[in-house]
C-alpha cells in the first residue's frame, strides 16, 4: 500500500523549522547590534558672555554625544563635501578652555564638545564648505557631511537642518 502523505503531519515541522530560523536570526541581530558605535554630532553657533567685561565672542560649537552602551575614543573630526567629486577638510582641534582637549575616552552618554572661534571658521572652513551653486542650495547642502574619527572606525554624519541653513545663508559679518 502506499503511504500517502498527510498535509496536517507536515505543517507542524515546517513550522517549527520557521520559528527556529527566525529565532536564529533575532538573536544575532540583538548580539551584533550593541557592536556598532552610534553617536550623535550637534553644529551650530554659540555667542559666549563675558559678564565682567560685557564682550560676546561667537564660537562654531560642535558637539559629539555617545548614544550606545559600547564606548569608543574620540580622535578628531573632519568635513567631506561633494556628491561626485569629494572634498575632504581635516578639523583640528581647538585650544581653548572651552573645548575638550585630546583624545576622549566617551561612555554611554557621554560627550565630547569643540568651541572653534567663529573667525578661525570663517576665514579657513566657510569658504570651502560654503553652498556655491546658485539653485537649490538647501539641496546641495545635504552632501556635506561631517566626520566622526575614533579609534576604531570612520562615522560620517549628516548635519543639522540648522547647521546647514547656516552655510546656505549666513551673514559672518554680524
């Protein structure tokens, strides 16, 4: 006699296989996702008050924040700028009490913070990260990204919306 197969006996293995697969898959996504470093960078201007001497000083702040259990040091920034052809702009590291200095070492919600001088910014970044194209500026200012160094790898970050207005439209002279 033949065996015939029965649908309702079979259903329940490879249903059983599925779950399996997928169990295998969820864990090693939970176990490689706390892997990757993940930061977040704010750019924007800050105006330094000195109440002493009534003097302001404005400051391009940028500020880098830990958002993962996974802690990395922090070895600098850079720009990169350009949709085909790319430019790259090394940041160094400002010296001032304001900014954090070094190498950091960054936990769980940690962050490091750089206050470069708005005319230092003005005179040798600005002109090369500024929007030159003459329609769709907002668009074009998409492509410039900044640069998280650490130690182990290369995070390229999208700017803020308001960062990148700045390098649309600011007046530096005010």
């Amino acid at each position: 006699m033949e065996k015939a197969i029965n649908i309702w006996e079979i259903i329940p293995l490879w249903l059983g296989s599925i779950g399996t697969l997928a169990a295998v898959i969820v864990a090693l996504y939970l176990a490689r996702r706390d892997r990757k470093i993940k930061c977040s960078v704010n750019v924007n201007i800050s105006v330094l008050f000195d109440n002493f001497s009534s003097s302001q000083e404005k400051y391009l702040s940028i500020t880098i924040t830990n958002r993962n259990y996974r802690s990395f040091k922090f070895t600098g920034i850079s720009w990169r700028k350009g949709i085909f052809k790319k430019t790259y702009l090394w940041q160094v590291p400002p010296q001032n009490e304001y900014s954090t200095s070094g190498t950091v070492k960054l936990e769980d919600g940690d962050e490091a913070k750089y206050l470069i001088p708005i005319d230092t910014f003005e005179k040798h970044i600005y002109p090369e990260l500024r929007v030159k194209e003459r329609y769709f500026k907002m668009f074009f200012s998409r492509f410039t990204k900044i640069i998280v160094h650490t130690s182990v790898n290369n995070i390229s970050l999208n700017l803020n919306k308001q960062f990148r207005k700045i390098l649309v439209e600011y007046d530096f002279s005010k």
